[in-house]
C-alpha cells in the first residue's frame, strides 16, 4: 500500500545498483533519456548520497496525486472489479482483476482508462475476441481485463521499463502468465501482430502515426484513448473514412473510442 512515494533522480542509468537497493520500501525504477528514477514507499535520500552515484533530484509526493487525485481502493466499472492487492473485492459474480499500479500508468481512476474499460466491457458483451494487442500497456490493467473475460492470449506492449516490470507483477496476480505476453519497444513497430482487437490508450502523436501504417486497420476492432478535446475529433474523422465508429466514452474532455474495420 502506497500512501507517500519518494522519488530520485541521476542523471545515468543506474539499474546496475538497483539490487542492492531492493528492500522492502523499494517500488520501481523508471529510465528515461539518460535518467533514472527510482521509487520508494519511505525516505531513502541519506543512503542515496552514500553512494558513487551522480544524484540530481529528490520530490517527495501523495501516492494519491500520481494516480488522477484518488486514493486506490476497489473500483467498479460495468461488471468489471478493479481492486489493489491489498483489498479483496467484496462481490462474488463480478469480473475481479488485482491491480497494483506501482508508478506505471493505469490504475482505472483516469478517463482514459476508464473510457477503455467501459468500452471493452460493451464490446465483449457483444463479441470476445481470442487474440489482444494492447500498445502502450502500462501497468497491463486493459490486457488483464480482456483476458479475464474470454481473451485467449494478449500481447503488451511498451517502451519503458517500469511499466513492463508493472504488467509483469499484475500478470501474476492474476495468474495469467501463459496468456499475457510482454514485449519492451516503441508501439509503432508492433502493428504486424494478428490481433482481432487492437488497444491503444496513449499519446495522439503516436495513435496519429499507427493510423498511417495499412497494418493498423488489419484489426477487427480497435479501441483508441488518451486523446484530449480536438484530438479526439481529428482521429475518428480520419478512421471514419475507413472504420466504422461503433461507441465513444467523453470524460472531462478525453475520448475513447471503439471501432470495428
């Protein structure tokens, strides 16, 4: 359980020390353009500096403002349960998913993820499709929920490590090992896996650039989010050419959208 989260910056990839830093306060650690970041659950910033290590930065936050301003506890969208590891959701009969967000994106608070699962959850009423690709997977909450409703296999992907390492610990939460498949790179490179359903919650540069690619509209059905106001609007008038826009989910100006070749 996460209550406040203190975060250090180098300027240098320092996985290599990580192991010997891996108590049980140690959350993750995140790389970026020659950074790295690691997390903790308590003040680690005395023992950081003893080390020969270029230390840059220290913040110190509420777990609760990383995740969309709520404290994480068991969430109910649609006949889907999302619930940390640490509450045991309290209704039988229900699609139960254990989610520990670490510090990765997706923890089913934000609209993004939210307008995802709503929309999953409508399609799979309607149809369940065997193979998954979910690009920009974050902590694999989306990969994880179509699985447990009929998915037979899944493929996550995304380019930075703590959120691999996150979907990884959620995979097995939910005993799912030998259907969720984790891949570490850049989504645009990944349009060449069968899929009959196609998920990307991420930025609208990058859904902008999948959608040039002819792989793209190989899929059956495709549920695109993380697009904010006219971003939104620009993507479904392009694919309306050559999709067919089934439903969308509006929340304080994101969209998601669901769409089917």
């Amino acid at each position: 359980m996460y209550d406040w989260v203190y975060i250090y910056e180098f300027a240098k990839n320092v996985k290599g020390e990580i192991p010997s830093l891996m108590d049980e306060d140690y959350i993750g650690f995140w790389k970026e353009s020659g950074y790295s970041f690691l997390f903790f659950k308590k003040e680690k910033g005395a023992t950081l500096r003893k080390l020969s290590l270029p230390f840059r930065s220290e913040l110190v936050i509420r777990h609760k403002d990383w995740e969309s301003g709520v404290s994480l506890d068991i969430l109910n969208i649609g006949r889907i349960t999302i619930h940390p590891p640490w509450k045991v959701p309290p209704e039988e009969g229900r699609i139960n998913v254990s989610i520990d967000p670490n510090m990765a994106f997706g923890s089913g608070y934000h609209p993004t993820t939210k307008g995802c699962l709503i929309l999953i959850d409508k399609l799979f009423q309607e149809f369940i499709p065997e193979k998954v690709l979910d690009l920009g997977t974050g902590t694999g909450i989306l990969s994880v929920v179509c699985l447990k409703m009929g998915a037979k296999t899944a493929f996550c992907i995304d380019h930075n490590n703590l959120s691999t390492d996150t979907a990884n610990k959620n995979r097995s939460l939910n005993g799912l090992e030998k259907n969720m498949h984790l891949l570490r790179g850049d989504v645009r490179n990944f349009l060449y896996i069968d899929a009959d359903l196609l998920i990307a919650n991420i930025y609208f540069q990058v859904i902008d650039q999948l959608t040039d690619q002819g792989a793209f509209y190989s899929k059956k059905y495709c549920i695109l989010s993380g697009l904010s106001g006219h971003e939104g609007h620009l993507i479904a008038e392009k694919l309306e050419k050559r999709l067919h826009l089934l439903d969308m989910y509006q929340e304080n100006l994101w969209f998601s959208y669901l769409f089917k070749s």
